[in-house]
C-alpha cells in the first residue's frame, strides 16, 4: 500500500462526511464501543474543568467525554462533521471548525484526548500538534491518545504517531501509560 506523504487536506474530510456522515461506523462499530468504553476507563478523573478533543467528527465519543468535562471544546476540520455532532451533544459542549497544526485553540485544557487523528499529519505537522499540546496542558493534566494500528494509506502508522508525539512531548509529560496497544493503541501522558 503506498502512503501518502502530506498532512491531509481538510477537503478529504469534508467530501467523506458529505458522502456518508458516519464512513468511519462511530455509531455502530463494536470496535468504536469497545475502543469508547476504554477510552473513558483511561481517564484518572470523575470530572475535567476543562476539556478538548481534537477531531471530534460526528461527536460520539463527545458526548461521552461532556459527561466528564464541565466544559469541552470539539473541533474538527469538517463542518459537516461538526453539525452533526452539534445536533447530539449537550450545553457544556462548544465546537468549533480548525485544521490543525495552524488553528490549535488557545486556552489551557486539564485534560486532551486525540483519538484516531494524529496518523493523518505528516512528522513535522504532528510535532507541531505535539508542541501546541504541551503548551497547553494544565500542569496536572493530561493527554490521551488512541489510534488503531492497523495498515493505512495515511502519513504515518498508528505506532508511528504514538511514538513521535512521545518522543515531543517526554521532557513536559515524562509519565506514559500504554492502557492498550492490541489492534489500537491507548495510552496516556501526563507529568507526574
């Protein structure tokens, strides 16, 4: 399978979500229940001040982690995406349209999930995602990163992304919790 080389641009998201608004089978997968379910048990906290997912999609894991977050920020590149998820989510939800690396939200978050994202960029974007994340976890908080390790034609593997983003991110969150890491891989970062 040939790979590609860059960062995917915000219009593969948005011509998928206009084709089918679920391509991905959030909704329905046993692997996305399974992977949702483990990826609430990673978390350390019963509630988060404040959250942000980074690719929210259609918002099912959003409505998830809301119930953890007394305030989460969901974006994602796909305004389709985004509507859809704005139809399902509760109050506590803000959502916002940004293609990352260049419109990481500002703010400091307690906690930061990516899930299934960080393999669509190319090294330097990612490291860049990366170095946005550590400039803006709380000093107690912390980043969970899921991703499935199957073969894709995406910029980098599922092992890939994981590594680098540790790789960026150790000298700020040194503490690594690899929760999973069979067909995807979940894991935690944090500094103590």
């Amino acid at each position: 399978m040939t790979r590609r080389q860059a960062t995917l641009p915000p219009e593969y998201f948005e011509e998928k979500y206009k084709s089918d608004i679920d391509p991905w089978r959030f909704r329905t997968s046993a692997y996305e229940r399974d992977k949702y379910r483990a990826t609430l048990r990673s978390l350390t906290r019963d509630s988060y001040p404040a959250g942000l997912e980074v690719g929210c999609s259609i918002g099912v894991l959003t409505k998830l982690l809301s119930a953890r977050c007394v305030n989460l920020l969901a974006i994602d590149t796909s305004e389709t995406a985004i509507e859809a998820a704005r139809s399902v989510n509760d109050s506590n939800v803000s959502f916002r349209r940004a293609t990352l690396p260049e419109d990481y939200p500002a703010g400091t978050f307690d906690l930061i999930v990516l899930s299934e994202v960080l393999y669509y960029f190319e090294r330097a974007d990612l490291e860049r995602v990366a170095r946005s994340c550590i400039q803006s976890i709380a000093q107690d908080g912390e980043i969970v990163l899921c991703h499935w390790l199957g073969e894709t034609d995406y910029p980098l593997t599922g092992r890939e992304a994981s590594e680098l983003f540790a790789e960026v991110t150790r000298s700020v969150l040194p503490v690594r919790s690899v929760l999973h890491d069979e067909v995807y891989r979940l894991e935690r970062f944090s500094a103590s």
